[in-house]
C-alpha cells in the first residue's frame, strides 16, 4: 500500500516539490550517461523507529545514496519521515517496496524478529541489503538468513557498524602487531538507565513498541546491546569462543518483565581467555567501554575514543614518546588518534591540531561502506560469516543467561548448513 500526500501537503510543499521534480529529471538524463558504479544507490529503509529515523537521517546526508522509499506499518512514523525526505515513495507494507524498481538496496532496521521475513524477501526480490544487528532472534532464523544470503549474488552486510568504525579499524592495526602482549583478559560493560518501556496511544501499539520486553521476541540486553562489543572482541581476538556461562535479573524495572534488565556473562575462549560481559539498563553509572588488557598494555574502547595504558616493563615502541596523552583511571593513557599518521604527514601533531575523535561517524562509515561495496564491488565490511558468527554468541549468551547456566558451543553452529542450535 502506498501513501499518498493530500492537497493540503502538497500544496505546503508545492515548491520544494518543484524543484525535486527539476532535479530528478536532470539527474534521470544524466544517469543515461554516466557510468553505474558513479551513480547514487537507490535506497528505501524499511523499520522507523528511533533507530531507523538516525539510520534514515544518516543515509540523507551521504551523497553516494539516494533515499527512493521507506516504509513503515504506524502511519504517524511514516508521515513524519516523509516529510524529512520529500518525494520518496512511502509504503506500509514492505511486500510493496520490494516490487519497485526504482530501490536497488534496503536497510532494515525493524524489530530484529522480523529480520527474517523481511530479509528473505528481499533477497527473492534482489534487493542489496544492510540488516540492524542481530541478524535474528533465534538460531534457525540466523541461519536461514545467512544461508539464503551466501546464495545471492547481491551485497548483504549487517549493522555491527564497528567494522567500519575509523578508530577500531586504526587501533587493530596495532593489536595484530602486538601492542597487547599476551592478551589477558577481555571486559566490556553497557550501563544506560532506561527502562525500555514505551508509552503508546493503544495497546496494540504498545505491544508492537514494546518487543523487547517478551521474552519470545527478545534477544535481551547482550543481544540489543552487547553484540556490538562482541563482534569487537571477534575483530581483536580473532577467535572463536568454546563456552559462555549467563547470569541475570529484574533488578529495577519490576512490571511484570521476563526480560532482565541487569545481565553479566563470562564467554570463554582457547588458552584460558575470558570476556567478562556486563550490561544493566537500571543504572547509567561508568556508561559503555570494552577494555582489551595484555601482559604489555591495556586498551580501553569507546565508541569514539580509545586510549592505551603501557605497563611500566613493556618493551618501547618508539611512537608513544609524541603521542598525546591524558589522564585515565589513575594512569597516562596514549591517545589512540583515527587519523594520526595522516596528521603526522601533514606535519601536525595529533591531538594538538584536529579532532581527538574520528571525524566521521561509524554509521556514515558503515553506509558507505555498504554503498561501496554495491558500486565497487568491495568485500562488505561486516558480511554474513561475521554478522552470523556474532550473532550466534550473542544469542547463545542471552540463552546462558535466561537459564543461568553455562553452555558449551559447538564448532558445527558456527558453519552455515542445517544444523540443530
């Protein structure tokens, strides 16, 4: 079902209007000429919520797309994100956008149990496609996803956006050459006090709004949240857990939740190595990080900003003598700088001249990453094997949790094939 703008609309944005058409039509001449992989990717998202709209917002600030339909089954959140992008095609249902020609690639980004259906029908459809992390909520779902996604010929990359983060992608440059040691231990932590209930004018709606508090939708904090530290383990690792052992509970939000709103986990990985997980949405105190800590250094990641901790025996690199410094926990921490090298050429010190902070953020990466990789024909930066890989962990952490147990992983879960999870 399609949208359609009334007079009263169309007349307000009569002249904005005016000059898309202009503008479209020129494009449409110029596209008869101009090589594809120079062209803009049509676009349509499907899912706008909280998250799709900043998706959606992202994606109209990157030249190399062009938004050509969203989608949307509440009709509030459509109209509002039509008026942010103008002429783009609106629909309800996203077996509709799927039939048009004009979208060459989809973000969706609704609630991750519809992942699967919107997913497979986008692949039938021959749709390029950018999936919200996690791939799905349950393993069988992952795996159809992944499994049917291999087959296509089209680009399918997920949204762990921190495969294309500037300062992770910079930072692992020195892990693979040692900065760590051996690596230690592994700790992240998520804290953000939100209770995750939504308000809505039906129940219906709430219901709808209100996904992640059932159970039988939900992949829970460490799926919503920690998978996103768990692919970065998975990046700097470069290594596959054996066992995760869970613990949770309704610590503050008690209204009758099955979902814990206070979660720790312990995934283990080969040689004694731990990843201590550790999220809450009852308290916002020491907010989110993911600290690497080795024989040699420590790193501590932020989503934007990271810092390395050399231990007082480590061997001198040469590089850390010039590198900015700042004060953290107690000790000096090394400013880990995304373009460093790039100052350094120019003559500039980092963080002196320029930003602390990458200067674009790892959403933008991300999307145009995906964008490059449907023009260029590149690798995606987060395809299917480690968007699956991620999501299995994840998904088997809130399984440990839920239970309050431990499981041990089988080498068979993490291959795409029919197998039983």
């Amino acid at each position: 079902m399609t949208i359609q703008i009334n007079r009263r609309e169309f007349i307000k944005y009569s002249s904005a209007a005016l000059v898309t058409l202009i503008t479209a039509d020129k494009v449409f001449a110029e596209e008869k000429q101009l090589p594809k992989d120079t062209l803009p990717v049509k676009l349509g998202i499907i899912g706008l919520g909280q998250w799709g709209s900043e998706t959606l917002a992202a994606a109209s600030r990157i030249p190399s797309i062009q938004i050509t339909a969203i989608c949307d089954n509440y009709d509030p959140a459509l109209a509002k994100a039509a008026k942010a992008v103008g002429l783009a095609a609106a629909y309800k249902d996203y077996r509709s956008l799927m039939d048009a020609k004009d979208v060459e690639a989809v973000i969706i980004a609704t609630p991750s149990h519809r992942h699967k259906e919107i997913s497979l029908a986008a692949i039938d459809a021959r749709k390029h496609i950018y999936c919200e992390a996690p791939l799905a909520t349950t393993l069988e779902d992952a795996r159809a996803i992944a499994n049917a996604g291999e087959k296509s010929k089209q680009v399918f990359t997920a949204g762990l956006q921190g495969r294309s983060n500037l300062l992770y992608k910079h930072v692992l440059q020195f892990v693979k050459e040692g900065c760590l040691g051996k690596t230690i231990q592994v700790y992240a932590q998520h804290n953000k006090k939100t209770s995750w209930r939504r308000m809505a004018p039906s129940p219906t709606r709430e219901n709808e709004l209100n996904w992640r508090l059932a159970s039988e939708n939900s992949p829970g904090l460490i799926g919503e949240m920690g998978i996103h530290s768990i692919d970065l383990a998975s990046m700097y690792l470069a290594a596959t857990p054996v066992a995760i052992s869970g613990f949770g509970s309704v610590s503050c939000w008690d209204d009758g939740r099955r979902v814990p709103d206070t979660v720790q986990c312990v995934i283990e990985y080969p040689n004694n190595l731990k990843f201590v997980l550790s999220a809450t949405i009852a308290s916002s105190f020491g907010g989110s990080y993911v600290q690497f800590q080795g024989s040699d250094s420590t790193l501590m990641m932020q989503e934007d900003q990271s810092w390395m901790m050399r231990e007082a025996d480590s061997p001198l690199l040469g590089w850390e003598i010039y590198a900015h410094k700042e004060p953290v926990h107690g000790e000096t921490g090394i400013c880990m700088i995304a373009d460093a090298t790039k100052l350094l050429e120019q003559g500039k010190e980092p963080g002196k001249e320029g930003t602390l902070k990458p200067p674009k953020s790892a959403l933008q990466c991300a999307l145009e990453d995906f964008v490059h990789s449907i023009r260029k024909g590149s690798k995606p930066a987060c395809g299917l094997a480690e968007a699956y890989k991620s999501t299995i962990i994840a998904l088997k952490s809130n399984e440990a949790i839920l239970t309050q147990g431990r499981i041990e992983l089988r080498k068979e879960w993490f291959n795409l094939g029919d197998h039983n999870g």
